[in-house]
C-alpha cells in the first residue's frame, strides 16, 4: 500500500525570504525539502524554481538543478572527511568548471565571512560541530544559489551554537539575496525567519 508523504500542499515562496517550516517528526518537512532540492522524486505536482519547472527532469537536469540553483545545509554537515575545509567549500564550484584561482578566492572569501578562514588546511575531524556546520554554509552559499535548503541545520548542536548557526543563515542569504527554506523543530531558529508554516501529517496548516 502506497504511504502518502504529503499531500494537497500548495506552496509559494518569494524571492528572498527566509522560511521557515515546524512540525513534528514524521509530518513531511524534510520530505518536502528533499523534494525540492530533487533528493526525492514527486509522483504527482510540479516544482518550479526561478521561473523554470521540474515536470520534464531527469537525473541530468536535477543534478545540473542542484549545482546551480541549490545550496543545502543538512543536521549531519555531510563535509567530505577527506578534504580540507578549503576544499570542500570550493567543490561546489570546481562542480561547475571554474579556474583553479577563482574558484580558490571565493572559497577563501565565503570561509572568511562564516568565521573560519583560519582554518582552510584542517579536516572536518578536527573541528567542533558548530565550525562543521559553519563551514557547509559556507559551501552552500558559495556558489550563490537562488534557493538554499536547510534541514534541520541546528539539530546537532546546542542552542547558542544553534543560534549562531540560524543568524549566519539569515545574514549570507539578506547579502547575497537568496531564498532560504528551512526546517525545523527550534521555536528559537523559526523566530528568525520572514514566515513560520506548519506542515502536519503531510499537509500544511
């Protein structure tokens, strides 16, 4: 029998907001997220970004989708161990064939703007939860997406950190005019956001 994720949800989201999304666990937030960032396949609907919708996508146009109009920032950080934080923050943009001296000053730049530029040849083992997550927004932003998807992005850390974490968010996305969909279960992290929605049981309130 087939589990119905969400349904009848009708969303539109400005260009440059910040929203964000509450409900329980297991109501469709991080579904919904990963639907729109192409994560997940939507058996009926349509999402459109920029103008531009998805109807006709494959796995080709999600992933080109997602290298250009999508940054996301997840609980897990998901920050390649292998890589120093300098690399990671610059894969985003090695993704999308930049010179190897663009593509290493922006990362430099968007390190320097969360805070961790001091940090460039350390590996994600060596750094605290909140420089982890520090450091995805800076890979998220980094190639100035419209959309940036954020799950859950405070979960793993504690409040101030958390808040922290919310306020970069807010401040990256009002300086380089992005939208930002976030969700969340932190009263604290919704109160920064333009609009609170409510998703329960797979539709919204």
């Amino acid at each position: 029998m087939p589990v119905v994720a969400l349904r009848d949800l009708n969303l539109h989201i400005s260009q440059g907001e910040f929203c964000a999304l509450m409900g329980p666990s297991g109501s469709g937030k991080s579904t919904l997220l990963h639907l729109v960032a192409g994560l997940d396949w939507v058996t009926s609907g349509e999402i459109m970004l920029d103008g531009c919708s998805s109807l006709a996508f494959g796995d080709r146009e999600w992933t080109q989708w997602r290298r250009e109009k999508i940054g996301m920032v997840f609980q897990a950080f998901h920050l390649i161990p292998g890589l120093t934080i300098e690399e990671n923050v610059a894969l985003p943009l090695r993704l999308r064939g930049g010179s190897s001296t663009s593509v290493r000053k922006q990362a430099l730049e968007m390190l320097e703007k969360v805070g961790m530029g001091h940090r460039l040849g350390h590996r994600s083992h060596e750094l605290s939860g909140g420089e982890q997550q520090r450091v995805a927004v800076a890979r998220a932003f980094v190639h100035r997406p419209r959309l940036i998807v954020a799950d859950e992005p405070t979960g793993n850390l504690d409040g101030p950190t958390g808040e922290s974490i919310v306020a970069l968010l807010r401040q990256c996305a009002q300086e380089f005019g992005q939208t930002v969909l976030l969700a969340t279960h932190s009263l604290t992290a919704a109160q920064a956001a333009d609009r609170v929605l409510t998703i329960r049981d797979g539709e919204l309130e």
